[in-house]
C-alpha cells in the first residue's frame, strides 16, 4: 500500500520581513531586506551592529496567552505566534480537530536568559569589579527569578504550541542548528505517514539577538565585520560575500494527510513530494558537500523528479566565501542549471528557525508562481557556478522546488514540494 500524501494547509511566518504570509510575500516580493542596525547595538559596543530583529512584535497582541508569557522566552513568544497564524491561514477552528491525533514537532536553539532576569543575581556577587563565586549561594540565588530554567529549556517552545492548541498528540523537539526547521517537517509528515497523527504544527522559532548570543556570535568568526549598509551585507553567492549576518524569527507549517484536508475542505499550498537527510563526517578536514549531494538526490528520488521538473532550488545561502562555494558546487553537480534563490538574503541566519522561514518563501513562492529574487548578488564569483535568480523575481517556473539547508558539523536535508494539484 503507497504511503498517504502529505499535504501542507497552512504558513504561519513572523520573521524581519514581517508578521504573517502577506507581509512576509510583499516584502520578498519588493525586494525589501529585514536587516538593520540592531535595537541594542549601541549598548553592546561590539563590533557587530545589525541583525535581523522582528520589528513591532506584540506577544500580548498576538492572542498569546498572558498568563504563559512570564515563562516564555522570547524564542516561544515568538513560535506560538507562528503557529497561531499557521492554523489560521489553514482555516482551522477551536474544536475542528481531533486533539488525540494533532501534533507538534519543532525545531529549536539553545536558548538565552534575557538580561533583567541574568543581571541581579550577577550583581549581587559582584565585588571591587569581580565575580565572587562565594557569594552565589546566600546572595546570588534568593535573588534569582524562580521560573528562569523554564524559559530557556529548548523544548518548551513546542510545549507551549502544543497547550496553545490542545495537541495532545506526537511532540517531539529537534536541535540540529539551521537544518532543525526541515528535519521537523520531514518528521511530522512521516508521523503522519506512520498513521500516528491526522494534523502536525512543524517548523523553527529562534532568537538569536540576546546579549549572550551576540558575544558568542561576535567571536565565532563567522558574521559580516561589515555594518553599512545593514541590508547590504548578506551576499549569497556573490563574490564580494564577507560573511553572515544573525537574527530572529519563526515559521510554522499545518500538514495534514490528504484524506483528512480534503474532508475538512482545508485549503491546499503545497505537496510534500519528497525529502532526504545525510551526514558528512569530517574528522580533521573540511567539508566538501558530499552529505549535501547525498540529500539532494534522495529527495528527488523520493518525489520521482528529476532536476528538468524543478522550478528552482532554496539554497542554505550562507553567505561566507567557503560554504557558499561548496554548497554551489554540490548543488550543480546534481542539479545542473536549475534557478537558484537565497531567502536568507532578506533576514540572515535565524538559526533552528532558518531552514523553516527560508521554505515558507518556498511554499509562498508556488503559489504566487513567482520566485523572489536573491538580494545583493551583483558580481558572480567563479567558485559558486550556479543560475542565481538575481535583481527580480522569475515567473513561469515549474511549480516544484527543493530546499535545502545544512550545518558546519556537516548534517544536511532536503525537502521536495510540489503545487497542490
């Protein structure tokens, strides 16, 4: 017996370019970057500036529940809305499914404690400028917010979703980094394959803008040392690439089995026709793609396409001289001269939140039969061969994309969707 389709019914996005599918479409339409100087930039005196903040962001506006926020960090804050938004653009009501077969599987990062709630216990133990370890204990913890560890344990945010929604089925949490928001759905749709669930909420929340992150970000070698212009700076492909830049945000996808959307009349975005998961390991060298082109050909192979039947590929996209070429040599050696796009160029790495907002352009993108155009590629470098979709978005393309993301550690996945119909 062939497994069930799984098909996705709803986008729930809140990420630099906007809260909610018709924001996030304009802006990705438009052209319109969501990197800019950072809200606290000035105070950390670092000297990384910009990022990808999500702008206007309410909770309390968002149907949030109030009495759940105080133990929320703004990662979950930041999920939930996503997922709120996701069952609303799939049209589904307070009691239209059933909560024993409705589950959540969701990507995460590690998670920061916000500064009001880390500083007074810090500084209680402070002394002529430095910290006294003697002092934590009668001083530093009675100080301490009770609720603290709640807000930073990585799988809360799909614990939150799931009271939210009263999903009482499968839950799981994912933590692979960029490549955590497609590995959670290509796990929920195979929940649903396995029979275990009728609806699963999948996808990413990440916020990567904490103090904390930003210091470890600043070391890591990896982001932009550029700040001007903020929407400039993230270059995919391009040959003046410098480096990253980091942010935050959230996407939330509703898939469902075919039988079950088609009986509740759920609209219909996307056929999830295939995927594929690889490893590279790597001891004492450099990756070179192998687990990328691996990936790659397992999910066309499972969707039964060939690189003729794709309309373009999401790129990781991640914008440092060498994973960009290696990326675009692995993707041309499998894909050939198939259009490649970068989402990532509009907001930057949202870490375990990435790979899902990078796809909701994907999804958005088959129904608008109108690919976004990557930001910032100007001059094409010899070592990235590939057709990059570049200055407009491209129309009349083949309504089926890949995806793909993958991590220095050298874990890669791909995911294969296709139009509705």
């Amino acid at each position: 017996m062939p497994p069930v389709d799984v098909v996705l019914t709803g986008v729930g996005v809140v990420c630099p370019i906007g809260i909610g599918r018709q924001e996030v479409w304009e802006s990705l339409e438009a052209g319109r970057s969501g990197i800019r100087p950072l809200a606290q930039g000035g105070q950390l005196r670092l000297p990384v500036r910009i990022g990808g903040e999500v702008q206007d962001f309410d909770p309390k506006a968002r149907a949030l529940p109030r009495k759940n926020l105080k133990v929320m960090a703004r990662d979950a804050q930041l999920g939930v809305a996503a997922s709120i938004l996701a069952c609303q653009d799939a049209r589904i009501e307070s009691g239209g499914i059933d909560p024993e077969r409705f589950g959540v599987i969701l990507g995460a990062d590690r998670m920061c404690s916000d500064m009001e709630h880390s500083e007074p216990p810090y500084r209680q133990c402070m002394v002529d400028g430095s910290f006294d370890f003697g002092r934590w204990g009668p001083e530093g913890l009675p100080v301490t917010f009770p609720l603290a560890f709640l807000r930073i344990v990585p799988n809360m945010i799909a614990s939150h979703v799931s009271i939210v929604h009263d999903a009482r089925g499968p839950n799981n949490t994912i933590h692979h980094a960029e490549v955590s928001g497609l590995l959670a759905v290509i796990e929920a749709a195979r929940v649903i394959q396995r029979g275990m669930a009728d609806v699963m909420l999948a996808g990413g929340a990440s916020s990567l803008t904490t103090p904390y992150d930003w210091v470890r970000h600043c070391a890591s070698g990896r982001l932009s040392s550029q700040n001007e212009p903020p929407e400039g700076v993230m270059r995919p492909f391009d040959a003046a690439r410098s480096g990253e830049v980091r942010g935050e945000g959230a996407a939330m996808f509703l898939l469902e089995s075919l039988p079950h959307a088609l009986a509740r009349g759920a609209p219909l975005c996307a056929r999830l026709a295939g995927w594929g998961t690889a490893f590279e390991c790597h001891p004492g060298r450099r990756l070179e793609g192998h687990a990328l082109r691996r990936a790659i050909r397992q999910a066309m192979d499972h969707a039964g396409l060939d690189a003729r039947d794709l309309g373009h590929v999401n790129a990781h996209g991640a914008s440092t001289i060498a994973d960009d070429a290696i990326e675009a040599r692995a993707i041309g050696d499998v894909l050939d001269d198939v259009p490649v796009t970068a989402p990532r160029s509009y907001f930057g790495n949202l870490g375990a939140a990435a790979g899902a907002a990078e796809l909701a352009a994907t999804v958005l993108a088959l129904g608008r039969g109108l690919v976004p155009a990557t930001l910032n590629y100007e001059r094409p470098d010899p070592a990235c061969p590939l057709r990059v979709i570049a200055r407009e978005p491209l129309a009349g393309t083949r309504p089926a994309a890949l995806a793909l993301n993958w991590t220095t550690i050298g874990q890669a996945a791909a995911v294969v969707f296709t139009g509705p119909e």
